[in-house]
C-alpha cells in the first residue's frame, strides 16, 4: 500500500507515516508491514466478521448436532421481555448463559444479536439459577440490583442458607425417627 492508502484504510496521519519510514524509527518495521500488504488483504482482515463466537460454544457443550442452538433460537430467547413466556428449551438457554457466561460475553451478545440489556435484565431477574452465590454475585452487580431487591422477590443469594435449613430439617427427622425406634 501507498502511505495514501495506508492513511485511508488505518486513519494514521501522513506525518506519523513519513516519520515511521526512517529506519531508526521504533515503528519502522509496522511501516514496512504495511506499506508491504495489499489494501484489498487489509479491508478484508478489518472487516472480517467473527465466525466463532464463545456463546455458541457455551451454549452448545455437550450437544448433538441435530439439538443445537441456532443464532435465530439465541436471538428469539433473549428478545423476549419475561422468563414466564420462554419455553423450557429457552430456560436452558438462560440457565446456561447466567452460569456459564460473564459479561464480555453480555457484551457479545448484545452486538452480535442485536438484543437490549433491558430484556436481559428482565429475563435475568426471575431466573432460578439467581439463587446461586456464583450466578448472582456476578450478575446482580452488572445488572445494578441491589440485595434488597432480592429480599423483596424473595430470591434468597445464600445457596449455603438452603443446605444448612434442608440439613436441619433431616437431622430433626432422623432425630425423631431414631427416639421412637427406642
């Protein structure tokens, strides 16, 4: 490429170019990279769109080829404004992005299927997996929502609080059982 077409394609000023083609520059070697690659090549690189994305990867682990998600499946499931109205393939689809997914990955998928954060939140909001210390620790943040909001769905953050009560219960049961066996 002609330092024309290296300004056009990479904005970088004709001055900066003319300093990088001297051979003590520290950016010399860039200059002969570019100046060295064809425009067509450069356009096409720039403008490559992403193939593989880390959600479709997520998403699909562990399932055949013919139940795969679809982009058109991800985009419709997180479209919709209300966890009620998914269907339980959708569900998945959630469980599975709030679990496994962090947000560079929210970001992704708000650019690559054109989906509102707004509609994420909501869906996010009266999820299940929202009990989960891990699930909600990183999603409650992002998302803005404080612990007494929690209180007040009656989601609980403590997956712990849960084990301890069912292991009380049980204890008491099998307290119980084993006095009236005497």
């Amino acid at each position: 490429m002609t330092k024309n077409e290296i300004n056009e394609v990479f904005d970088i000023p004709l001055t900066t170019l003319y300093d990088w083609e001297k051979e003590e520059h520290g950016k010399h070697k860039l200059y002969k990279l570019l100046s060295n690659t064809d425009k067509e090549v450069a356009n096409k690189t720039i403008n490559k769109k992403k193939e593989t994305h880390r959600i479709f990867h997520i998403l699909n682990k562990n399932i055949t080829q013919d139940h795969r998600y679809s982009s058109e499946e991800i985009k419709r499931a997180f479209s919709k404004k209300d966890y009620s109205l998914a269907t339980p393939r959708e569900k998945v689809i959630y469980s599975r992005f709030f679990k496994e997914c962090d947000v560079e990955d929210l970001i992704d998928l708000e650019k690559t299927f054109h989906v509102s954060k707004r509609n994420i939140k909501l869906i996010y909001k009266d999820i299940p997996e929202r009990a989960f210390t891990g699930v909600s620790k990183v999603w409650d943040k992002r998302f803005r929502i404080s612990s007494k909001e929690n209180r007040d769905n009656g989601v609980s953050i403590s997956v712990k609080k849960y084990s301890t009560e069912f292991a009380k219960k049980f204890l008491e049961q099998t307290n119980t059982s084993a006095l009236s066996n005497v």
